[in-house]
C-alpha cells in the first residue's frame, strides 16, 4: 500500500492512496482510473472516496462502488464509506466501462476509559472509538470516576471507603490497589505517559492543591507549594511528554488560568487570548501543545488549542452547546465531552480538521472524563 501524508500508530491521518486499475499499461492507452482515499483507515470510521479518470475529478454520482468482502464497508452518499471491519479491504470502483481497484488494511480504533452512570451506579468503563468491545473495569457500589492510563495502569478516584481516594487496577488483574489514604478527597488523578509518576488534586483548606508522587510508592510533592496563591483552586493536572513539568488549572490570579509548573519550581501562566476563563488542560503525549476548555464571552465553553513552543492559541470548535474534558489519544486526536438537554455524550476530532467531531456510541446516559489509552 503506498501511502501519503501523516502516519500515527499505523493508521493513515489524511492519506492520499491511488491505484491504476487492471495493472496500469506504461505505454500510451485507455484513460486510467484511480481511487483516492483520505480518513483514518479503522473500523467504524468514515473516510473519503475520491475517482480520477485521466487525471479528471469523476463525480460521485457516475461512481458504482463494490466491496470485497461486501460486508465490511457500507457505502454512502457523496462518495464516502463507512468501514465496517478489520482487516484487508479491496474497494472497487467502476465508471461507465472502466473499473479500477485500491486494497486498504483496516485496522482496530483506539480504546479510551470513561466514567458512566448506569442504574444509579457510576463506574470505569473501556471502549473502543467506535464504542465497540465494552468493558466494564470496575463494580463497586460506591462511585468510581475520573480514569487516567499509563504504562499498563489504570488510576481512578473512588467513593468506596467513604471520602475520595485514588486506586489503580493493572492490566490483565482483577482487584484495585489503594493508593491513598488520608482524610483529604483525592480526584482528577493524571499518570505520565509511562505511567510512572502520578499527579492529583487533593482537598485542602476548602480548595484543592496539586500533588505528585512515583505511582510505585514514595513521597507525595505539593508541586505548587509557595509558587501560586495559597487561596483559591487547583484542578485538572496532566504531565508533559518528559514527565517534568505539569499544565494545571489556578485561580491564583483570580480566575480560572492555564499554568505550567516544572519539577524545579518555576511556575508560569500560559497566555491563552480573551477568554474568560480556561479549564481542564491536557498535555499533548509527544509535542508541547495543551488543549483545554475555556468561555468566551456570550457564547458556550469551547475547546481551544495552545501551542507552547510557538506561543499561539487556535480555537477547535464553534459548535452549540457545551464542551469540555477533553484529552489526546496516544494518535493526536481529541476525545471530549459534551453537554445536551438529555445528557451527556463523547466525542472525537481530528485537530487537524476540528470542524468535522465524531459521536462515540455509548450506551450509558451519562458517560464523562473520556481519556486515552496510552
């Protein structure tokens, strides 16, 4: 398969793939037909056809689509497919007496974790992008919520002795490990990518302050302690790439901000435009780029997309309603949460293309804090 574009993870972001059909002759004859094929080549996603015959743009409505096997794509308007299952795909296009073919490999879409609240009970669940192959993680009666992952860790807060503490379940065991023990509630839990240093906020003073500590075992660090205001709120951390420096929501200045803190003390507020107030940030897991959510005057939360090396600030969406929570798949797409009148749902884009956002199918009524897999 010949390829264009960006690569992630073995999927193909954008690509741009063509194929002559029956062999494609060198030498001068018939008109050759390509297929061309943008989208993220997973199941469950939608992705672009295009058809040139001689090098000419054929409109969709002159294209007959088959599929082999017929059943792992669905086909719809506008020349567009829906990939329906795993593996080796052969799409065939035919125009008038020409047909050409182009064989994609479809593969599995990201897991992401969640919380969910079904029948009264709010639990870690883990799902696929394209909500498929469910998995329940936890079923305690009390509440768990706010999963984060990390080197083969899963790390969430629950209600299960009575105020919040944190517990971690490892991949492939059955059985939460207790992390914390205090009087203090313990939530919004953050792992590095490698999962070996955890982040957190703890109650403290009527607000919450951000601390860490080696997920294995070792001393907890305020990591804000004598660097922003003692009143006000901490919230929202999450690690960079190094596992050295933290993004974290403060109200130190008196409204809700972006703040980078490092290991050696230094603190900084981000410069992040003319919102009111920013929220919920998440490191990018391999570049310095902080997504959040933030108000903009009269108008809903929206996400927002701040790049730390270039100093500049791109607002990704503009749609009615509120959205929030967001997090980066280990790919470089966005899951996030949205708010309507019957609920809450999930989400995913491609930053790349942040107009164009994804329904996550879940079956429970109020799904929230999505986060990836890494």
């Amino acid at each position: 398969m010949v390829t264009s574009g960006r690569l992630v993870t073995g999927l193909a972001l954008g690509t741009l793939l063509s194929a002559c059909g029956n062999g494609g002759p060198t030498s001068p004859g018939p008109p050759v037909l390509s297929i061309l094929v943008s989208g993220w080549l997973e199941r469950g996603a939608e992705i672009g056809l295009e058809v040139r015959l001689g090098g000419q743009l054929v409109s969709a409505d002159e294209v007959v689509w088959s599929a082999g096997p017929a059943t792992a794509t669905e086909f719809l308007s506008g020349n567009r497919a829906r990939l329906l299952e795993v593996g080796s795909l052969e799409l065939t296009a035919t125009v008038g007496d020409r047909s050409g073919s182009r064989t994609i490999d479809v593969v599995l879409p990201p897991q992401i974790l969640f919380d969910d609240r079904v029948g009264g009970n709010r639990d870690i669940y883990m799902t696929r992008l394209d909500g498929s192959d469910l998995v329940r993680l936890t079923e305690d009666p009390a509440d768990d919520s706010d999963p984060t992952a990390g080197g083969g860790w899963t790390v969430f807060s629950s209600l299960r002795d009575g105020n919040a503490e944190l517990y971690a379940l490892q991949d492939g065991m059955t059985g939460a490990q207790r992390l914390t023990e205090t009087a203090s509630d313990e939530r919004q839990p953050a792992l590095s990518r490698g999962g070996t240093q955890l982040a957190f906020a703890r109650s403290e003073g009527g607000g919450n302050r951000i601390w860490t500590r080696p997920l294995g075992g070792g001393p907890e660090d305020r990591v804000t302690d004598g660097l922003l205001a003692e009143s006000g709120i901490e919230a929202s951390p999450s690690w960079d790439p190094q596992a050295e420096r933290l993004v974290l929501m403060s109200t130190a200045d008196g409204n809700a901000d972006i703040w980078s803190v490092s290991a050696d003390g230094a603190a900084a507020s981000l410069v992040v435009g003319t919102a009111q107030a920013e929220v919920e940030p998440a490191w990018h897991p391999d570049e310095d780029r902080v997504v959040f959510a933030a108000t903009i005057p009269g108008e809903d939360p929206e996400l927002f997309l701040a790049d730390l090396a270039e100093g500049t600030t791109t607002r990704l969406t503009t749609r009615p309603g509120t959205e929030g929570q967001p997090a980066w798949l280990p790919d470089g797409r966005i899951v996030f949460t949205i708010w309507t009148e019957s609920g809450t749902g999930l989400m995913w884009l491609d930053p790349a293309e942040p107009d164009v956002a994804y329904s996550i199918p879940v079956s429970g009524p109020l799904p929230q804090n999505p986060t990836g897999v890494h």
